[in-house]
C-alpha cells in the first residue's frame, strides 16, 4: 500500500453539474464514473466538493452517498457565490499540499480556467495533478497545465446522446437500446459472468491508465476501491487465486508469473476470443450488406447474439458494444463511420 498514490479530489461542483446537464441533453451528473476512474490510479484519501447545496439538492444526496464531504459556500447579497466557491476551492488545495505531504496525487474537477495558476501551483509543490472536466464546457487552457485531463464526457460509465446534425429531427432514444442492456428475451446474467465483466474491465482501465504490469494484489485493491464490500467468497470461491483461475480458464483473463510467489501478473488475452469476435463481426456485417447496404450499429449486437449466443464485448473488456466496434475496425476487421442521413453509426466489410 506504501506504494499506492494518494489521491486528493476537488469538485468545483456547479461547473461540472451544470457542464454536464447543458451538454448532455440535460441529464444529470453521475459521480461514480469519476470515482471508478480514480480507483484505478489510486487511493482517494479526501472527497470535497464545493457549491451551494441549496441549488443540488438531488446531487447532494448522490455525493453523500459516495462520502464526499460538501463544502458550502451560501450566497450572500452583493458577493459572486461562484468567485467564492473558487476561492475557498483553492485556498483548501494548497493548504493541503502543504500540510499533507504523503497526498501525492490532486484531483480538480473544473473545467474553469481560472483554477489554472492552482494547476502550476500545485505541480511547483511536486505534486500530481489531475484535471477532470466536461468537454464542451472546458477552457482550452486547463487541460495542458495537467499531468493528465479525463473528460468526464470520455470516462467509461458515462452515457451521452449522440450528436445531432441537423435541427428539428423528431426525438429519438439517447442510446440504441441494445447499447445499454440486453434484450427482454434474453436470460438475466448470471453473478459469475457479470463478476467477469467486471474484472476484465478494471484489467484494462489499469493497464491503459498506467500501462505497467498487473499483479493479482493490486487487481484485488481496485476491485475493493471500486467496491468495498466485494468478496470472492460471495461468487463461491475459496481465495481470490481461485477466482483468477477460474477466469483464466475460461478466457477471460491470462495468469503469467508476478515479481512475487502467489501474486501473479493478470492481463487480457491478446488473441483466442477477441479475434474469433472481430471474425464473427465481420462475417455478420458482409452478411447484411449483402443484403442491401451497410449495417447500422443500432441492432447489430443482437444479430451477433443471434450467431454466438454467449457474445458479450464486456468480458473482452469493452465498456460498450460502439468500443468493441471502434476497436475491430482500428485491428482493420470492419469499417465504422458515422452517418448524418442515417443518424447512426455504419459498418461496412474492410476493403482488401
């Protein structure tokens, strides 16, 4: 644990509530996501989010939930709620830089330029700094100050209506129902392949976050960050070894020997399942345009499901089936492009 980074976060909260609910088709801010994100590059020590509560009373409840502590800053007669807000953020950030010299790690959640010179500040004080940020409502300035810049908008849990291109379309779903969960047919998933998903999951955000080995104890670490009340135990497993095991021989994960006995290094498999997926996606997507045009992506996982009923791109590690998507047609196995005509993504066999 002495290794781990400790991480300090910061939400300048009405920046990044608002950001989010004005360009994501009004939905409403979800903290987990953020949270999910940082377990993986850490252990937060220090939750605070600043505003006046009195405007986020849903959002307070959500944030409370997830034991951040809630700074208010109430309005006052003739004073800027917002400049304090700030103020308050940043006087808090460098006061703890200085008295909690074991946080190594700082977590800004704004997308305001304004916190820029805490930015330099903190990384003056040898400090890392994280900046987390919507997209569309984040100064251009902020993000290169960063030792690194997660858009909120990009995190893995986070669901965002497509683009439109053009006005006065009628309404249509946010996300192809497929996207998000499985058919009404299809049987419920079962403890041990969600248990799946979800290793395989964090196995990738760990290795892209940090791109170093991963070793079973510190898979075992996020896990609990992520979920502190996981237990191999509950799925039937006598030690989280066994778990491993069980996962590796059915593909979902690769066991190779760790720096340390019993702590093996964990990673994706390279090859077997994913590239019998990218040929399945491929042969389905030359199948129906040789029907007649290009395959929409809105329908296409079930078509896929209807060749391989065991098909599930979250135990690959993909967060969503438009991921899994995204990476055959970067290995050349598809082509993907977006549609405006279509208002949908198309796919189309690779050229040779």
């Amino acid at each position: 644990m002495d290794q781990e980074d400790r991480i300090a976060l910061f939400l300048d909260y009405e920046n990044l509530a608002l950001g989010a609910r004005d360009h994501h088709g009004g939905r409403a801010f979800d903290f987990r996501p953020i949270a999910d994100a940082l377990a993986e590059r850490g252990r937060v020590v220090v939750r605070r989010a600043y505003a006046d509560w009195s405007y986020f009373d849903e959002d307070r409840r959500m944030l409370t939930r997830s034991h951040v502590e809630l700074i208010e800053i109430p309005q006052r007669m003739g004073a800027s709620r917002k400049n304090a807000a700030d103020i308050k953020m940043a006087v808090d950030a460098v006061e703890l830089a200085f008295e909690r010299g074991y946080i190594s790690t700082f977590v800004i959640c704004t997308g305001d330029s304004d916190f820029t010179p805490l930015v330099h500040k903190l990384r003056e004080l040898n400090k890392r700094v994280i900046g987390v940020g919507v997209e569309k409502s984040t100064s251009a300035l902020l993000p290169p100050a960063c030792d690194e810049f997660l858009y909120y908008d990009r995190l893995e849990g986070v669901d965002i209506p497509p683009t439109r291109s053009r006005r006065g379309r009628p309404a249509r779903p946010p996300e192809p129902p497929e996207l998000e969960r499985p058919p009404a047919a299809e049987e419920p998933v079962r403890d041990a392949d969600a248990l799946a998903v979800v290793v395989a999951q964090t196995v990738a955000g760990l290795q892209g976050s940090s791109g170093g080995e991963v070793t079973a104890s510190r898979l075992k670490r996020t896990l609990l960050r992520k979920d502190p009340t996981f237990s191999e135990s509950d799925y039937g497993f006598r030690t989280f070894g066994e778990l491993l095991r069980h996962l590796a021989g059915h593909n979902v994960v690769e066991l190779a020997e760790g720096p340390a006995k019993g702590d093996p290094e964990v990673s994706l498999p390279e090859h077997g399942d994913q590239e019998v997926a990218f040929a399945l996606l491929r042969t389905v997507v030359e199948e129906l345009t040789a029907a007649g045009g290009p395959a929409a992506l809105s329908g296409l996982k079930n078509q896929l499901r209807r060749a391989r009923p065991e098909f599930s791109e979250q135990k690959l590690g993909y967060r969503s089936f438009l991921q899994f998507c995204k990476a055959a047609a970067t290995a050349g196995a598809v082509e993907l492009a977006w549609s405006p005509e279509a208002d949908d993504y198309l796919l189309t066999p690779r050229q040779a």
